[in-house]
C-alpha cells in the first residue's frame, strides 16, 4: 500500500488526466483564506467507470480522495483540501 503504487495505476486509468506536483498544487494547494496544502495530487476522470476504477485502487491503496465539483467551491474555502496529502477528484 503506497501513494506510488496508486499514481501508477491512476496513471494506468487515466493516461495524461493525472496532474502532480507543482501543476496539482498551483492550481489546488490553496484556499481562498490564504491556507496552502500540499496536494498528493489531482485526477480528471470522464467516465463513471474511471471514477469507480479510482475509488477501488483508492481503498486498495489506502489513498484518501477529495472530491470537488467542477465550479470553485467558494463558499467551502475553495477546491483545496483540508488536510494535506490527499488526491483530489
């Protein structure tokens, strides 16, 4: 069970729509009250069968998912999680 063993079936999954890194945390690693976390990184299914492939390597992998809408969650502080290291949906 590693963060890496689930990137590289995410990868699988999803080819190209795996952002990580410095893309995952300009565009998601802070929060509209100033707050930076560190995103493990972002995932950009376009089917439900992906979704339901990443929820299963997620439980298998013991990776914490943090799903968002397609808007910018405002009123929520934005789409950054609340604690770091989780992989956003």
């Amino acid at each position: 069970m590693s963060i890496k063993n689930a990137f590289t079936k995410f990868e699988t999954i999803l080819g190209e729509n795996v952002w990580r890194g410095e893309i995952a945390n300009a565009r998601y690693g802070q929060s509209t009250n100033g707050v930076t976390v560190d995103i493990a990184g972002v995932l950009l299914p376009e089917t439900p069968e992906q979704v339901q492939k990443i929820v299963a390597v997620a439980y298998d992998e013991r990776v914490s998912l943090y799903p968002i809408s397609m808007g910018n969650n405002w009123g929520y502080g934005s789409s950054s999680p609340v604690t770091a290291g989780n992989v956003i949906v």
